[in-house]
C-alpha cells in the first residue's frame, strides 16, 4: 500500500483546495521514497528504512489519531504528517563525497569532543594512516541524521500548505527530546497547523513501526548479519524478528504489542525495547497535553503497552550472572586480597600521585615545579582515634567524578575514555601513565578504617565538596560550598588548619583508624614510596620528614658517581706493623661508585641507580709455598658491613691451597700431618697463616658529607631491615614511585666484600602487569623486560632479571616482534649477548660478513625457557638470544668432535623468519648439517636444545603448523611445549596421542613416518 492510499493523504485531498498544493507534495514525497531507496548504501547492516517504513508511520499516525482525529486535522496538518514521514530518515542517505566531506566537518569535530572513546579511535588511526573506523562512521552517520534533513530538503520550496523550517524541525525533533525543541514547534494560526501535535505522531509513529516488515528473514540471510561482526546491528535484527509489532485496540484505546521468542537474550532486548516504548507513550501525553494546541488535548495516547510474548522452546526469568554487592565488597576489603593492613597507604598514595601527575598534564596555569607536593599526616584525636590523612595538591575531583569513578567500585577514572582523552590532548605537555587501574584501591581504607572524610576541588570546575563515608553501606552526605552548603569540619593534626572545605585545588583524604595497625605509617611510607617524582611530606606532630624524589636521586648520582673514603690512620699503622711483607702500590680506600641508570638503558622509561661500596686495595702478591704440586698461598681476605651509622672494614690474613680452597691448622694437619718434613712445613705455614694477621676498623659516614647524604638520604630508607646490619644485594623495582617489586643479587648467600644497592625507576610504557591486590608484579610488558634485562646485563645485577611463571613456556617467537622493531635494542642485544664465550653477535656477524664457515654456538636448553634454574636470573636475554641467532644467521645442527649434538653457524640468514616459525618458541627446529632424517632430538630433556628440522614428524609440523594454531588450539599450545620438555618416553608418548586425535578428525593426512620410533632420539648429549 503506498502514502496515496492512507486515510490522512485521503483527509488531505478531501480539504486541499489548489489541486497544484497536491501536485507539489507528490513530487515532495516521491522524491523523498527514491532518496531512501539509498540508505543502505551506507548502512547495509541496519532494518529496513524504505517506502514500507513510510507508510507505516502515516499507518500509526492515522491509529493514534483514531477516524474522528482525522477529521479534525487541517489541511496544512495532513501536508506536515505525510511529508515528515516521508523525510525523517533521509538524513541517513549518503553519497560518497558527502561521506567524505561530513567527516571533515566541524560537526563531526564537536561529537568526537563528546565521545572520548571514539575521539582517541579517530586520532589513532589518523596517526597510523588508516581510515576511520567504520563502525565510528555508521554511528555518527546515524546520530547526526535528525539535523541533516534540513540540508537535504530542496531551497526552492513550492509548497505553501507546509513550512520548510517547520518540516525541518519536526523531523530533527525525533531524535531529541521535546523539551529541547518545543520553541521551534508553536502552533500556526494562519496555517491552521500544531507542530507539537505532528512532532509527537512522527515520534511515537516511528518507535511502534516495529514488527518483521522492517527485517524480512530473506534478506537476513542475503546480507549475512550474523557474521558482519556487528553484535549490535544482528540484535536489532533479531528483535524485529520476532516481533509480530503492536496493535491499537480503538474500542478501549489499549496497546497490545505481540511477539515470539525462541531465545532469552531476544527477550530482553525487546522488554527493553518496550520500557523505552513505555516511557515514549507516557512523556508524549504529557507533552501534548503541555505544549499543544486545546482542540488536541482530548487525544487519548495509550499509556502503556500491555505485552503477550509466546516463548518456544525455553522458559523466561532472570537467568544471568549477577554480583551479591555487600559479599563482593566483603571480599574486595579482606584479607584474601590484601596480605597487609596497611595497604590502603599505598593505595592512597597512588592515587595522590596519579593525581598531582594529572594535573601536570592538563592545568597549564599551574606551576608544577613549585606547587606539587604530597602531605601525610598521622595522629589521635580526643578519644584517641587514630587517624591517617593525605593531602595532595592534583587534578581534585567534582560531583561526577566522585559519583562516576570515586563511589563506583570497579571503575578508575584514570582507566576511563574521559581521562584519556583528556591525557592524549595533553600528552605534548606532559605524557604519563598512571598508576591506578582497578577502581578498588579506596575500598582499602577499610580494612582497619570505620569512617572515610573527603575534601576536594576540581582544578576547572572550582567547586570545594565535602563528603563522609562511615563503612562501606549505606548512603553518604555530600556538600558543595558554591551552592551554600555548610559542610563540617575536615578531621586535621592541627587545629588550627582546620576548614570545612579545601580553598586550593586537589584533594584531601582522612581515614579514622579503628584497630591497631601492624605497621606505623612512617615505616609503611618507607616501604611504599621509591623515589617518586613528586615530593612527599610526613607530618608527625612538630617533625616533618621529607622522601627522596627521583629528581633528587638522579642529580646527586650523575655529580657524584665515585667518592672516596681514606681509611682511618690507625687501621693502616696496624695493617703495616701486622702485614709487613704487604706492600701496597697505594693505601687502600672505601669507594663509593654510583651509576645512573638512565645513561645506559637507553630508553626514556627506565632511569635509577646503583650503588657499591667496597675496599680498594692493590699490593704485591704475598707468602707461598709448594708441597707436592699443591700451592699453598697467603691471602688477603676484606670484609665489608654495614650498620645504619658506620661502615665496618676487617682485613683478615688467611691461607689458600689450589685443591681446597681456604684452609686452617686443622686441616693442614689432616692433609699433611704424617709427612716425615711436617715440622718444618707446619712452621712455614704457622708464618703465612698467622691468627695475629686481623685488622678491622668502623667508619662513621659523617667523615664524608656525600658518603652520608646518599646513606641517610637514599640507602638506609631502602635497606635498613631492624637488624644490626643492612640488607646488602638488595634491587627494588619501582614504577611512578611506588616499589612493585624486591629482589636480591645474589640468591644463595650473601656477597660480604662490598656492598650494593639497586634501584630500577619505571615509567611510562613500561609499568608491569600486577595482580588485583598490586602487591605482585605477573610480567613485565615484552619490551620493558628486553631493556631491564640489558641494564642487568651491563651493571652485572642478576637481580634485574625478569623471570615470572606466565612466561615459562609462553615465549613464541612472534612474542618478540615489538623489540626485534627496536633497532637501538637489537644494537645494543647483538654487542652483549655471545654466541659462545667471548664471542658476541655482533662479532660473529662482522665475521660471517668477512667470510663463510662453521662456527660452533652455545645454545641454552629449552630446560631454562620453562624453568629459570641457571644463574645469572637474566631469564629473559637467554631466550632473546636465541630469537637473535634464529633472525640474523643459517644454523643448523651436526655432531661434535665429542659424539654429541652441536649447533653451528653456517652464514647469514637470507630470507626473513616465516609466520610457521613465529608460531614456534625461538630455534625449535634447526636444519641439519649433514640432511640427517632419521634423528629428531636428545632422549634427556635436560640437554635439548632444538629439534631436527629434516625430521619427517618435524617436516609434518611446521608444514600444518598455521592449520594446527587456529583448529587446535588447546592441542597445539601443548604438543608445542611437550616436544621441548618432555624425555623421549614421553614425549614419544605424547605425540602419538596428539597425532592420533589429529588422525581421528580426518582433517590432515599423517604418513607413517611421522610417527616417531626409539631410535628417532639420541641417547647421549
């Protein structure tokens, strides 16, 4: 049926007395019905928006009308209805160039302004060369059809029963509410027309047009909108589907909406769908009532819709995945989560620090070098409540960001498309990641707290609030000084400082502390903060203390990397008289070396230092004797603690021989004891080993103002455990200031000749994976973990190394594709990294590019890429070596001169590593020297290195490998770990299992000489 046969164009014809008026309307709509044939042109994935959709919105207008509506309408009202059904939709027809040239728009501009997530899309993919995302195009295209009607509507207007400006506006009226445009709808007295009255028809016409008219199965299936990958454009689908659509009943003026479900998940959307249908009847009744002309007010729109939903092969109800609010916030605030107490300090610390570094990003009024700081206070009120406060002078919070992230558990502001946004307009200013991630951290404040108060003031809005938290239920008072609120009092140390609402701009919060903290605040400030770059305050009654910033770290160890300590005159009078036969080429000294660690990462996200203090001394070589072949030989044996006020030095004369290390009288005499000549050799032996030879001495740090400063100020906040002695060997690893992880140099005892200090600082893109708790560190981010390793490698500090449990086994190696991108890193890799002992990478490359040969490799074992047992901890670099040596060079495999397995560098690598090989863990497969078939590998795990490519199960592997990835999946990630780890027994076992479920598919033909045999594995290595 077309618009021609409807009651309201029948109206029309009936009181339209210029019989051209009609003439002109038809061409109007025709014109309109050819224009939306278009729209799939753009939107091929949406319902239908065709001459059916038309005539059934004029359908709908007539119902809620009823016959006696129709007869009251004007002529001017009949002309409005038909030709804004017509042209509603016609904003969503788009040419080429106009597509083009909209997203070019200002318009465009200002949605992406209102639209973070969509804003940081677009500026992506500009700065990557790619077109903007379609589905970013679709809904823009979608959002903004209301307002483009206008531009399509002819300027040569002809039609004198209708206004231009007024068909305009009505149809831009369905896609706003109608508050927003009711000034633009005023009744027309002289064209007889209630644009409110047409407004409303067009909007509740279109929203009940929902039935399987507007989503023909045929074309479903013709477009295949299931497999477009638009979730949402196939749930429309699916809705319009089932749905038989409404129907006015106009005896009793009931709407009756009808549908068949054959699934839950379309039921819900349509009883959304229907809420929002609900919600449409009733505010337009209303509005009509408000805004309309008197002879419309008697309409009577249906309230509501009364739903009959038949559902076919399932019952309905609230079959889904819901959260117990009160039980998950129990399980978020206890100690299943957080192993210490203590931790909301750092929590809250966090979020002090991501929010002063915010406000450096975006406030360019303010000035940061003077103005940022973090203050933490702790003291007992009147009824001696403990209480915790921080101050920090950052972004502040208002009204939504309190509501939206603040109160909203699982919500971080800082994770938000607002924020990064905001971050990424800013990023030239000042670019930085923050901290936080989870949006739980604030729950922390009540593992030990009872009551929560909260002072803050957003740096652009001004606005001072004021609220109180007391537990984690219930509702919480809130008050905003601009709008005359009181507010209370702000709990403070000093009475005197206390105000009802901050007056500067960031935020302040102060926890009452109800139980007994495990550790002080201080201590806990201590452990948490690791040179930070924004300076942090503890305020204890009249003492403040201020921590170590990073800027502060950094300036002190690139002007101070060496200073030097003269050993007390006694020490050295002593050492003489008792070591005389010492002679010293200059008197020994304490040395203090620092290295920044930014001078040789090379990467502007690490920086950190590293400090050793040891004994510098250089004599002549001292007392010795030869007994049957076996030197025994009189050492000089330094040791070195340290307390938290003095460095104790004792030089202890001692005796080595060559077959059992450091001897005593003993067993000298257990070794020598019934030689005929013992006397005389025990007498030389009492000369070189004598308990008289033993010098020591302590040595305050004030002797040197710098030895004391980088003591007091950067060693002993880090290392002073409680002991007698500091915690020597120790490496912290820290991101934004805050310690995410301790490590030691040396795992099996400590290092007694010198001392040591390391500490890694992290930003940027380089922050590590951690738990929800964010007391462990899971993995370092790929890149990260290459560049820390290689500051480990050049400073010799194992504890650097990055070896977690989520890498073992996971290291394929198209992993590594970020780093081997890098050119300064593989540079840097190639010069440090060795082919065998002596040898780097990049010698053995200047040497292959002199001349063609066979060199002879070390290769590290598959054994250590699942298990990191070797030391030095740099498990990372071992398995980037073998990425390195994969990408740059020919290697295949031969026998040894000792009958075992050796790997071998024939040439360069001519041709780029393949996709079957990134799929693989680096070096799995090597070729054989000699075309060898018939061996795949060692039998012992221990000592497997790679497999033999040749190898007819190898060959069959790798050439089903990409099949293999996608189709099994599960199978695939373990036969691939299981020909690397496993014995041959095993794996042999393993193998034949997996081949077997391959074989039993049918999907990929296996030759019988896949199927490894015994002898197919080499028993020696």
């Amino acid at each position: 049926m077309g618009y021609q046969e409807n009651k309201i164009w029948k109206r029309l014809e009936e009181i339209c007395v210029n019989s051209s008026e009609l003439g002109n309307i038809i061409e109007m709509c025709d014109s309109a019905i050819e224009l939306v044939k278009t729209i799939r042109d753009t939107f091929p994935d949406y319902t239908l928006h065709d001459e059916t959709h038309i005539c059934n919105v004029i359908n709908w207008m007539e119902q809620i009308l009823g016959d006696s509506g129709i007869e009251m309408l004007s002529a001017g009202e009949c002309s409005m209805l038909i030709l804004a059904a017509c042209y509603h939709d016609v904003g969503m027809c788009y040419t080429k160039e106009q597509r083009e040239k909209e997203l070019k728009s200002h318009r465009f501009t200002e949605y992406l302004e209102k639209n973070p997530k969509e804003y940081l899309m677009v500026k992506r993919s500009k700065e990557t060369g790619e077109e903007i995302p379609k589905g970013i195009q679709i809904e823009y295209f979608r959002k903004i059809h209301p307002q483009r009607v206008d531009e399509l509507l002819p300027e040569n207007w002809e039609i004198n029963t209708v206004r231009r400006d007024k068909l305009a506006a009505i149809c831009k009226s369905h896609g706003e509410k109608i508050e927003s445009c009711k000034d633009e709808l005023l009744y027309d007295g002289f064209l007889e027309t209630d644009h409110v009255l047409c407004a409303i028809l067009l909007r509740l016409a279109d929203v009940l047009d929902f039935d399987m008219s507007r989503a023909p199965h045929i074309l479903y299936e013709f477009q295949k909108i299931s497999t477009t990958g638009n979730p949402s454009a196939e749930t429309e689908w699916k809705k319009h589907q089932a749905s038989n659509g409404f129907k006015l009943m106009q005896e009793n003026r009931t709407l009756v909406y009808r549908a068949v479900c054959e699934d839950m998940q379309d039921e819900y959307t349509i009883m959304n769908f229907l809420d929002y249908v609900d919600e449409e009847l009733e505010n337009c009744s209303l509005k009509l009532k408000q805004y309309g002309h008197a002879k419309w007010k008697s309409i009577n729109i249906p309230k509501k819709a009364e739903r009959y939903i038949e559902r076919r092969g399932y019952q309905t109800g609230e079959y889904r995945l819901t959260l117990e609010a009160d039980n998950v916030l129990n399980l978020l605030m206890g100690d299943d989560l957080y192993s210490a107490d203590v931790t909301f300090i750092r929590e809250l610390l966090q979020n002090a620090l991501d929010a002063v570094r915010a406000r450096r990003a975006v406030d360019y009024r303010w000035n940061w070098e003077e103005e940022n700081q973090i203050i933490v206070s702790g003291w007992s009120d009147k009824e001696e409540n403990q209480w915790f406060r921080i101050d920090d002078s950052g972004i502040g919070m208002d009204e939504p960001a309190i509501m939206n992230y603040f109160l909203r558990v699982g919500r971080s502001y800082y994770q938000s498309d607002e924020f990064k946004k905001l971050k990424y307009d800013n990023k030239k200013n000042y670019d930085f990641t923050p901290i936080s991630k989870f949006g739980i951290g604030i729950l922390s404040c009540f593992l030990k707290g009872d009551r929560m108060e909260v002072s803050t003031r957003r740096f652009n809005s001004g606005e001072g609030i004021r609220f109180s938290m007391k537990g984690t239920k219930g509702y919480y008072s809130l008050a905003v000084e601009e709008k005359g609120d009181q507010g209370t009092s702000m709990p403070c140390a000093d009475v005197e400082e206390v105000e009802n609402f901050r007056q500067s701009v960031g935020t302040s919060i102060a926890v009452r502390i109800k139980e007994p903290l495990s550790n002080n605040i201080g201590s806990s400030l201590k452990s948490y903060l690791c040179y930070p770059d924004v300076p942090v305050y503890y305020k204890k009654g009249a003492e403040t203390f201020s921590f170590p910033t990073e800027q502060e770290l950094m300036e002190f160890v690139r002007k101070k990397k060496e200073i030097k300590i003269p050993l007390p005159e006694e020490f050295l009078r002593e050492l003489c008289a008792k070591m005389p036969e010492i002679i010293w080429e200059e008197p020994p000294y304490i040395c203090m070396t620092c290295v920044p660690l930014d001078e040789i990462s090379q990467s502007p996200f690490i920086s950190g230092a590293k400090f050793t203090i040891g004994i510098v001394e250089k004599h002549n070589e001292l007392q010795s004797m030869v007994i049957d072949g076996v030197k025994i030989q009189q050492e000089l044996v330094v040791s070195l603690k340290i307390t938290k006020s003095l460095i104790e030095v004792q030089m202890i004369c001692t005796t080595v021989d060559s077959c059992h290390d450091m001897i005593g009288l003993t067993e000298f005499e257990h070794w020598y004891g019934d030689r005929n000549d013992y006397k005389d050799l025990k007498n030389l032996f009492l000369r070189i080993n004598s308990d008289e030879v033993h010098v020591e001495a302590a040595i305050s740090f004030l002797v040197n103002e710098d030895l004391n400063k980088a003591m007091e100020r950067f060693i002993l906040p880090r290392c002073d455990s409680g002991a007698k002695y500091i915690n020597n060997n120790r490496v912290d690893k820290a991101y934004n200031g805050i310690c995410v992880e301790t490590a030691w140099e040396n795992a099996y005892g400590f290092e007694e000749s010198w001392f040591e200090y390391t500490v890694l600082l992290l930003s940027g893109e380089f922050q590590p994976a951690l738990g929800i708790s964010r007391e462990n560190v899971r993995w370092f981010p790929m890149k990260a973990a290459g560049y820390i390793e290689l500051v480990g490698r050049k400073i010799f500090s194992g504890g650097l190394g990055c070896q977690y449990p989520s890498y073992y086994g996971n290291m394929e190696y198209g992993r590594f594709t970020d780093l081997l991108d890098d050119a300064e890193f593989c540079v840097q890799a190639e010069k440090i990294l060795e082919c065998r002992s002596g040898v780097s990478i990049k010698d053995m490359k200047d040497k292959m590019a002199l001349s063609s040969g066979k060199e002879e490799i070390a290769v590290t074992g598959f054994w250590d890429i699942f298990y990191d047992y070797d030391e030095p901890r740099l498990y990372f670099l071992k398995i980037f070596k073998r990425v390195l040596l994969q990408t740059e060079f020919e290697i295949s495999w031969d026998f040894n001169r000792n009958g075992a397995i050796g790997y071998f560098i024939t040439g360069m690598r001519k041709t780029p590593v393949s996709a079957v090989e990134r799929e693989f863990l680096p070096m799995t497969f090597v070729h054989s020297f000699n075309n060898n078939t018939t061996l795949l590998t060692n039998a012992d795990n221990m000592g497997r290195c790679a497999l033999n490519a040749e190898h007819p199960f190898s060959a069959w592997l790798m050439k089903n490998a990409e099949f293999l990835a996608i189709r099994y999946k599960s199978l695939w990630k373990r036969i691939r770990k299981n020909i690397c780890l496993l014995d041959s027994e095993h794996m042999k076992t393993e193998i034949h299992n997996f081949l077997k479920e391959i074989q039993k598919r049918g999907e990929i033909y296996i030759p019988d000489n896949v199927w490894v045999k015994d002898e197919d594995f080499l028993e020696r290595f």
